[in-house]
C-alpha cells in the first residue's frame, strides 16, 4: 500500500469514527492539570537554564538521529479508535536515541528513543513520541531503569496516552539480533547499524495489563547530525487523533519542553564594547 493510500484509507476511517473528536480530559485530569498549571512557569525557566548552560537539551542532550519506517500491523485484535492505527501502512520516521542525564558512557543511564512519524494524521502532520527505558512488570515499566546496553529490554512512554477513548502505556520492545550488547552512545550505535538494522516492536498496554502489538519499527542508518542536534520532538504539539498523551502532568511536561527548546536556542555571541549584538538561534534540524 502506498503512502498516499494509506493517508486516504486513514481519513475514511476517520471518516467512519464521525470525524476527529478532541479528546475530553476526566475531572481527575482536570484537576491534574491545574495543579501543574501553577507549576509550569519555575520548571519553564529551570529547563531553560538547564539547556542553555549546556547549549544542548536540558535532558537527553547527546544522541544519535537515524533514518527509519514505521510498519503499522493489523494484530487481528479489532479496532484501537485511532485513525492511524487502524490501516496498516508503512510511514517515513525519525529516531533519535540518547542517554537522559548525559551521564559517561560506560555509566548505566535512563536511555531515551524519540520517535517522529511523518503523515500520521495526514500531508504535514508529525507524531511524537517520547520512550526511556523501563523495566517489564506492572509498576516498574513506569519507572525508568538506567541501562548501558541500547537493546537491553524495554522503553516505556512511563506515563499513559489516551488511545481511542482508553488510558494505555505505550512501550517499544527491542528485537535481539546479535548476542553483544549494544552501547547505548552515538559510537557504539552507529556501529551497529553499520552491521544491520535494529528493529522494536511497538505495542499498547491492554485493559488487563498485557501488551498488544500496534507496529514494527525498523532503524535503518544513523544520519551525520552532531550529537547535541536533534528534532524539536513534542509529543503534546505532535500527536494524533486518538493518540494523545495522558492529561498527567501535561503542563509540567510541556513548560519542560519549551523550556529546553527556548534554553537551546539561545547563544550568547561575543561583540566588541559599546556595540550590540542579538543572540543567534542555534540551529535545530
């Protein structure tokens, strides 16, 4: 199926579903929410600080980005309620791989895969999507667990997202191709994709805490990007219809966002006295 197919094909089903209805947040969301709100603004500016001491993301600051197809499948188990999801179709995405608090190499650190699929919902339309390494049992696949090795276990979104009406952890399970482990650096990855891709399997958290399959990743090559440059990814900014982050926490990781994008794009440049120069955006690609 072509992509132009697979976007028409989407849109019928959206179509079916009756259109693309926003998705409405609970009381407990609400309340969530607002709670966050108040707190927005001084994780905003620490963020911000964060990212421009580093002149890099204020967390996950190195990584690699790698070229990659997403391969939405039909698992035979129904309808999920998200347009996207139910027309198996091949996409175009972007990965980024990266160790959360920047820690050296051969420290265990929260290992980070962003993923952005293009065309999710659509021409010009990106889905984010945020993982770190988690364990596997029911509390501890919302808890990051450091590791060193990058196909180690699995990458949890932590919190849930709201699929098709229902709450559902989102997690990546890492295909175990080679015995070695895998290094969890920008070196150390682009060797392994030297010798072949690196394939996850994506799947949603079911009603009875199991997991179903939604797609296939499959990382093909690293792109030649400095390891401090990455996407702008968002999974609030950049989701699709019945695919969203959960209301938990919403404004605090949104201000978090902002806060290391604006921190990333300030550079303060050295001008001679008495003149004035305005700060550079430091390029993103």
């Amino acid at each position: 199926m072509s992509r132009a197919e697979v976007r028409e094909s989407a849109h019928s089903v959206a179509a079916a579903y009756g259109g693309f209805p926003a998705d409405t947040p609970s009381a407990g969301v609400r309340r969530w929410n607002a709670r966050g709100a108040r707190r927005a603004g001084p994780v905003e500016a620490a963020f911000r600080l964060l990212s421009a001491l580093r002149r890099a993301p204020a967390l996950h600051p190195r990584g690699l980005t790698c070229t990659a197809a997403l391969e939405v499948i039909d698992d035979g188990g129904g309808p999920w309620g998200a347009p996207w999801l139910d027309v198996p179709g091949v996409y175009t995405a972007t990965v980024r791989f990266s160790r959360a608090a920047g820690l050296p190499d051969a420290v265990p650190d929260g290992l980070g895969l962003a993923l952005r699929v293009e065309r999710a919902d659509g021409h010009g339309v990106l889905l984010d999507l945020l993982l770190t390494t988690s364990g596997r049992g029911r509390l501890t696949r919302h808890l990051p667990r450091p590791r060193t090795d990058a196909l180690g276990g699995p990458y949890s979104s932590l919190l849930a997202y709201r699929i098709g009406g229902r709450q559902r952890l989102v997690a990546a399970f890492p295909h175990r191709t080679r015995q070695t482990p895998v290094p969890a650096a920008p070196g150390g990855l682009r060797d392994a994709l030297a010798a072949g891709p690196l394939v996850f399997e994506l799947c949603a958290e079911t009603s009875g805490r199991t997991w179903r399959p939604f797609a296939v990743l499959t990382v093909d090559a690293a792109l030649s990007l400095p390891a401090d440059e990455t996407l702008d990814f968002d999974p609030y900014g950049h989701s699709a219809h019945g695919f969203r982050p959960g209301g938990a926490l919403a404004a605090i990781r949104s201000a978090a966002y902002r806060g290391s994008r604006a921190g990333r794009r300030t550079r303060t440049t050295p001008h001679p006295a008495g003149t004035q120069t305005p700060a550079s955006p430091r390029p993103t690609t």
